[in-house]
C-alpha cells in the first residue's frame, strides 16, 4: 500500500448506499501507523447470509468462526481488520474471536453468533485482542450507509488499489442494487475465494437460496484466478440480504425469479475477481487463459490453471517471450487427457502450434507484439472434446520477490 500502484490499476467506483447496511472504517493501530486498519458493518434485523471459505486445511480462527455462525443464516454485524491474520494462533485465536463477537453484539443488540468476523495479515502473530477491542465503540459511532470506499482502503494489505464493484438488478418490477469490495494481491490460488470479499444487496432473499447463488458464482469468478498458486489460510467471500427492498417474495429455492440477480452478483463477482488479478504482487500484466476441446469443462479448468500456475510460463510473459513450448509443458504436466499431436496453441490470436508441431510459416513478429502490452491472451485447443474454461492471472516478475521478501518488516 506504501509503493506504487499497480499499472494494471482499476479506479474505485461510486458505491451507493445498501438499505439495511451500514460501515465505518478507523485506525485501530493493529499493525499498520497512520491508516483505517479496521471495519466494522452493521446490517437490519433479517439480514440473511451466505458465504464460502478456503479449503486450506490451515485455516484462520475468522474462518473457523464464520463457518459455525453461517449455520444460523442470520447476520447483524461484521468485522474486519488488516495485518494480523490472527492464523496459527491457537485458543488465543479463538478467545480473540469469542470475544470480538461478544463486545460487538453487546454494543450493536444483537446475538454473538449473528456477528462475521474476518482478518487479513501476517500469519502466526497473536493478534492484539485489546487493541482491536478498545477501537469497536469508535468505529460503531463512525456507522453510516454510505461508506463502501473507506472500507474497501481499510481491509488492504499488500494490495496497490482499492477494490470495488456495483449493480442494479430486477426482481419482479423492483429494483435492487449489490455492492461488493475485496482485498486480494498475493497468497492467491482458488480453492474457494482467494482473499476477502465482502458484499452486500438490499434484496431479501432467503439464505438458502442465497448460498446458492454465491456458490455457483465464485466457482466462475474467484476460482478462476491465481496469481501465485498459494491458497491462503484466511479466504472469506460473505454475502449480505438486508431484505429491505420491496419485491415479490422469494421462494427458499430461488428459482427463475432471480435470473436478473444471479446476472448482476456474477457480474460483481467477475469484475473483484479481474481486479485481484490485476494487483497481483509486482504485476506488470493481465493474462486471460481460455482451453476448449478438453474432455469436459472439469478438465479444461484443471488445465487452464496448469497454465496459469506455471513459473514458467508466468515468467516467459514478464520477459514477453514468445515461447509457446512452455504452454505446451505445462498442458503436459496438468494430468488431465491430452494429445500433443491435437494440440494447438495461440497467443494473442495467432495461432503459433498445431498437431504437434509449429506452424509453417509462422511469423513471431505479431506475437511479439501482442505480448508487450498490458493485456496477454493465450488460448489452447485441446483437440478432445467440447469442455472450455476460461481463467485469469498475472505475469511473475522481480517485484513479487520484494514484495514478499521484505513481508514482515
């Protein structure tokens, strides 16, 4: 957050109000000097919620927590802090948790298990309980509606730009919005999430449906984006109903009425997961990876991020190096079906290799090209079937060694 911003950067947008929701950001001093380092949501009575966490089988306390709270499908509060992940601390981890929980329902009335806690930082560090405790009654005064952008700066680590994202969506003739913030840069490899993400719609939607919908578009969105291979142990998407939208009800399946919903969260979704990409640690440029004729679409993703995980082949865009051969070793060492005599490979929409060999009369110059800009397409035919995936990441530069070699410090 103190060097330069990614060129990959997106702008923040204007993020409107969520009836039913509001936030506040402070300097709790947890890690971080002179920054907003803590927020703190507080959503109307019904809230409804859904959420999906890493699969790392090192998981935070925060993690441990949410999971057990989402059990309810009721939400009144959330609290988030940056640099202490409040990871590998043991019963301190789980104290700092219950308690957190406890003095949060205490001052906004509401049940401990009705509070989501989130943490973001350094791993293996006992988070200072006190501390983080003794900014709560501050933030909860700061509460307003309209204070989507201070949040999404405040939940930074590593990051280089804040992350947020808006839509507008039809429920019967009634109009609902959806705002969304994230945080994300490094230790990112989908096995759920990847980072924090946070979002929030004034629809009343029951939670099963709810879950539903947030399932089906993290596996689109979230899941398809890598920037180091690293699944980290503190990965948190939560999605917030505050209900207070007047629309037809919503049967507890969901169902057809929520097509346009479904539409614009997928949209909230994919544009936070495009801007995790983007701030990759060191990032210089975009990569979007698409596999067609794999088996099925299982194995085309499995393939996709083969790809996209490859040091090699991440280096290869950072030195905008047209070498395709890596691409072809990295289709090779997916464990997925594939025949190099079927394989074809493009990059930036020329086609450089098929059937197992290089093209005739292929001209590099275009390639070349293409690979120095901000944005590098690559695209592999698999021969074998119809399954197709899309997936995204970042080149692998000098910088993602000094952001993380100098972590801690």
């Amino acid at each position: 957050m103190t060097g330069p911003v990614s060129p990959l950067a997106l702008p923040l947008p204007e993020m409107p109000a969520i009836a039913g929701a509001e936030c506040a950001s402070i300097a709790a001093g947890i890690r971080y000097k002179s920054r907003e380092d803590m927020t703190v949501f507080r959503f109307a009575p019904g809230t409804t919620v859904a959420g999906v966490f890493t699969m790392n089988k090192c998981p935070g306390a925060p993690v441990d927590w949410c999971r057990a709270a989402l059990k309810g499908g009721k939400a009144r509060a959330l609290v988030v802090n940056a640099g202490n992940s409040n990871v590998f601390t043991g019963k301190a981890g789980r104290e700092t948790c219950e308690r957190t929980a406890k003095e949060t329902a205490a001052l906004l009335g509401c049940k401990p298990r009705e509070v989501f806690i989130a943490s973001t930082g350094v791993i293996g560090e006992r988070l200072p309980t006190d501390v983080l405790l003794a900014a709560l009654p501050g933030a909860v005064a700061k509460l307003q509606a309209d204070s989507w952008q201070g949040a999404a700066r405040a939940i930074m680590t590593t990051d280089t730009f804040p992350k947020g994202a808006t839509r507008t969506a039809k429920i019967g003739d009634a109009t609902v919005t959806i705002c969304g913030i994230a945080k994300g840069s490094g230790m990112i490899a989908p096995d759920m999430a990847t980072m924090l993400s946070f979002i929030a719609t004034d629809a009343k939607i029951p939670a099963e449906a709810l879950q539903k919908l947030l399932s089906k578009g993290n596996a689109k969105s979230f899941n398809c984006v890598t920037v180091d291979s690293d699944t980290s142990t503190s990965d948190t998407v939560l999605l917030f109903a505050t209900g207070q939208a007047k629309h037809p009800r919503v049967p507890a399946e969901g169902g057809a009425m929520l097509k346009d919903f479904a539409r614009a969260l997928d949209e909230v979704l994919h544009e936070l997961a495009l801007m995790v990409a983007r701030d990759g640690e060191g990032a210089q440029k975009l990569i979007t990876i698409d596999v067609t004729g794999a088996v099925s679409a299982r194995s085309a993703h499995r393939v996709a991020m083969a790809i996209a995980n490859s040091p090699l082949v991440k280096t290869a865009v950072a030195g905008e190096d047209a070498n395709w051969g890596r691409i072809v070793m990295a289709v090779g060492k997916a464990g997925e079906p594939a025949d190099r005599d079927k394989l074809s490979i493009a990059v930036g929409g020329v086609w450089m290799a098929r059937d197992g060999g290089v093209i005739p009369d292929y001209d590099e110059a275009p390639v070349v090209a293409h690979m120095k800009g901000r944005d590098v397409q690559i695209t592999v035919d698999l021969g074998l079937g119809r399954g197709k995936a899309r997936v995204w990441t970042c080149d692998l530069t000098h910088g993602y060694i000094d952001i993380n070699g100098s972590y801690r410090s």
